[in-house]
C-alpha cells in the first residue's frame, strides 16, 4: 500500500477486489491472471505447465491460457480425507491383511502344537 493514507490503501483494496472478483467471471484465463488466481509465482506456474502438471492449453504455441474450471479441479485433486475416513479406509485395509493371513497362522499354529 502506498503513502500510508487510509484512503488510498482502501481504494487500492477495492480495486483488488474487483480484480479478483472479475477473475471469478473469466471462464479462460491468461498466465499473469492464473498466477494470481492460484497464488502461485510464473516461475512456478511455468515449471506445471513444462511438466504437463496442470491443465493448460496454447492455441497458437506461444502464450499459455487455462480453463478455470479445470484449474478448481486440478486445485482440488489432493482433498484431504477426513481423519475419520482415513482411519476407516486403514481398519479395512488391515482386516483384509489380517484375513488374508489367518488361514496361514492357523497352520503354524497347529504345526507347533504337535
């Protein structure tokens, strides 16, 4: 923010936020509004998108666009799962190991009973 004047700083925010306001409107965007919808640096959104890491498209083969609603998908790929759930889908996984063995250790156990 600039000058300290309380005034300016909250125009300059209101200006972010019809900036980013407007970003929510756009269904493509350009490399500078995506870094800036992702929070990311260029050098950083330019390593994705070498890397075929995130959804992009280059109609002419120089400048980079993005469908938004793809980059919100590929945002939310990695959710984190409930503690709860992970606890539930790791219980089963055990069980199923456990089941797996249990005719094994069964035999064991009756081989060094006799």
């Amino acid at each position: 923010m600039s000058d300290n004047n309380p005034i300016i700083e909250k125009l300059e925010r209101i200006e972010q936020l019809i900036i980013e306001q407007n970003l929510l409107k756009k269904e493509v965007l350009n490399f500078s509004e995506a870094c800036h919808y992702l929070s990311l640096s260029e050098s950083h959104l330019y390593k994705l998108t070498s890397n075929k890491s995130i959804p992009h498209f280059c109609p002419q083969g120089k400048r980079l666009y993005f469908n938004r609603a793809e980059l919100d998908e590929w945002l939310q790929r990695n959710k984190r799962i409930k503690t709860a759930d992970r606890m539930r889908k790791r219980l089963k996984e055990t069980f199923k190991w456990m089941i797996k063995l249990f005719p094994y250790l069964i035999k064991i156990v009756l081989t060094l009973s006799y």
